[in-house]
C-alpha cells in the first residue's frame, strides 16, 4: 500500500508538471486580434460579372448625330436644367424611345415597345426566372468612378422588379419589371453609362459617395419645367395603355391645383412636415444624405386641406432630374403601380419646380360634374 501511495504521487505530479509547463516548452505563435476569427464572405458580398454588350448597349458613348441616322430626328428635345439633354422618339408599333446626352454624347437610352431586336438579349414580356437563364442576378455592386470606389445593394424589391445588368463594355442596364397577379414581366430597359448610373443613385449607397447631377441656374426653368409636365403625362397615358386602363383625365383645374400644391411645399415645408421629415428633407436638399425624399396623401393631410381636396391622391418627390427613369421606378414599385394604376377614372395633374415633382390624382367623375355644374 505505501509503495502505491508513492507510485500515485508521482503519477499525480507529473500530471502537474506536463498541464502547466506545456505552453512554456511549446509556446503558440500569437496572431493580431484582427485576425483571431475569420469570416467567409457572404454570398451577397459577391461582387458582379459583365455579360457581353448587345442592343442599345452599344449605343452609350456615341454620338447623338450617329444615332439620329439610324433611329431619326427626335420627335422634341429640352435640356434637363442638370447638364444633360433629353431627346424623344417615337417609333412605330407603339414603342417609345428616350435618349438623354451630354456634349451630344448618348449618355442612357430608354425604350419602351415590343421591339425585342433593340434589346437583345433580353425580350419584352420575360419573367425574372427568363432572366436567370441568361445571367446571374447580383444584389451587390462595386464600381471603380474617378479614383474613388462607391459600392451600392439592391433590396428585395430591386432585385424583383429593377435588377441592374453590367455589360462588358462597361456599360449598364435596369431592367423594369412590371407588377401582374401571375408573375413580373420585362417592360422597359434604360441602358446607362456608369457615371449617369451613379448620378441617379436608385439603389442603397453602401460604401463611398454618389456623384451629382449640377444644376443650371441659368436655365429658362419655366420651359424646362413645361417640357417635363408634358413628357411626364405622356408616360404616365402609356403606361395606363399598357396595363389597359383607361388614360387618365387632363384638365385645367387639376393641373393648376398641382402647381399650388407644389409652391405651397416649397414654400413652407415646415408647416406640413413633422420636425423629423423636415430635417431629412433639409439634409437631403444640401447633398448630406443620398436617396429620395417623398410623402404621400397622408403626411400632405394639412397641405391637401387647406386646398379643401378630399377624393385626391398626391405624391411627392425629390430630387427628381431624369422624370422617365422616376416614373418607370414607379411603376416597377409595389404599392406605387396600385396607387398610379386604379381602373377608375381619374384626373392627372403633374408640377414640376426644378428638381421638385408631384403629381395629383382627383376623382374623374367628380371633376366632370364639378365642370358641368360650372
């Protein structure tokens, strides 16, 4: 029994020894805290991959004499007031072709048809699971603009209904999904190049800071301002053709109304806004936050009100500098395709104040009895 307590004892304490003299013997090598856990990257943090140029893509970069030989003169062309130039054709079998330049040089083509030729190799009517067949579609972007780096994301909704497309001439596509009961289908393409891309910023920021459109001064804004109300109704009576609805009404009283509305914000924002909208509208207004400011019916109550507007549907945005690309937007969004596509009869009013928009939808029946009783 002693020879074993013995024989335990030593057993025991070399036990000891081996535990706690281990890291002295063999020390580890110690790596940075940094470094002490690595992550994999995450699916979405991929960045994209270019598919071959086709169609209009082409067409970025050219020049706009080029291009008219092919497709025409414009039906009418303005200037943005954003320093860039707005030119618009119109095609046979309803299809409608926008084509924005700066120094005559084609800066993003909009088009709006059944012309699938033009927009190879997409086709007017696909699904989004059409679209997976021929590219991979990336939430996350990260583009190289004058020695700096932005990075953006698209959210769900962007990702179903606005995916971007790279191309491998360094040019760009969003690709307009509209909303149906069955499933989305491809209505419209704007190719753009990167820096206008950039400019109109329609997806999250995540890294870096977006460029921006300059604004004019000197512009003759009252005609820049016509020039847009116009193409905008035109857009918008499209659309509702599209999606077989009837065009809206466009009358004197609505549109008038719309233009009061909009100068009245203007004016005194901060008499309809809560304190926390106002501040984000002043931010965005100085160029301190990126993205769009926009309130609807029910935050422009007091302001809708005081103009003794009931049955009416207002929306407001800012800044708007491109209003095709804005309603196509629009349109491709969830709870904005409801609001702007009713199947009842409707009276449109649209105001434009530099980069300021709203549009104003009245009750169509009430504005013809309210006309006949005049």
């Amino acid at each position: 029994m002693k020879h074993r307590g013995i024989l335990f004892s030593v057993i025991f304490i070399g036990c000891i020894i081996l535990l706690y003299g281990h890291p002295i013997w063999f020390p580890q090598v110690s790596t940075p805290a940094t470094d002490e856990v690595r992550r994999e990257p995450s699916p979405t943090s991929w960045n994209y991959n270019p598919i071959q140029a086709d169609g209009f893509a082409h067409w970025i970069g050219e020049e706009l004499s080029d291009f008219n030989k092919v497709y025409g003169n414009p039906e009418e062309a303005y200037p943005s007031g954003f320093s860039f130039s707005i030119q618009h054709y119109e095609l046979e079998n309803h299809t409608h072709l926008e084509v924005t330049t700066e120094h005559n040089r084609v800066t993003s083509i909009k088009f709006l048809g059944t012309q699938d030729k033009e927009i190879t190799p997409f086709q007017y009517g696909m699904t989004m699971n059409d679209l997976t067949k021929l590219t991979m579609v990336y939430p996350n972007f990260t583009i190289n603009y004058e020695n700096h780096t932005v990075g953006f994301e698209l959210m769900e909704d962007d990702m179903n209904y606005r995916p971007l497309i790279a191309f491998d001439n360094g040019t760009f596509a969003i690709l307009f999904f509209s909303q149906k009961k069955t499933e989305s289908a491809l209505y419209s393409v704007m190719y753009l190049d990167k820096a206008t891309l950039l400019k109109l910023a329609p997806y999250q920021v995540t890294e870096g800071s977006v460029p921006r459109f300059s604004m004019e001064e000197d512009a003759d804004w009252d005609v820049i301002n016509q020039s847009k109300q116009r193409q905008s109704r035109h857009i918008f009576q499209y659309l509702r053709q599209t999606d077989k609805r009837p065009e809206f009404v466009t009358d004197v009283g609505t549109q008038m109304t719309a233009e009061q509305l909009l100068g009245d914000f203007i004016a005194h924002s901060e008499d309809f806004l809560t304190t926390e909208k106002e501040q984000k509208l002043r931010l965005i207004q100085k160029g301190g936050e990126s993205g769009q400011f926009s309130v609807g019916k029910s935050e422009l109550a007091d302001l809708l009100a005081k103009y003794k507007i009931q049955e009416a549907n207002v929306y407001l945005e800012l800044p708007i500098y491109d209003p095709t690309f804005t309603i196509l937007t629009w349109y491709s969004t969830p709870y904005l395709h409801t609001r702007f596509m009713h199947q009842e009869l409707e009276s449109l009013g649209i105001a434009f104040s530099k980069e300021n928009m709203v549009v104003l939808l009245q009750n169509g029946q009430n504005k013809v009895e309210d006309s006949d009783d005049n």
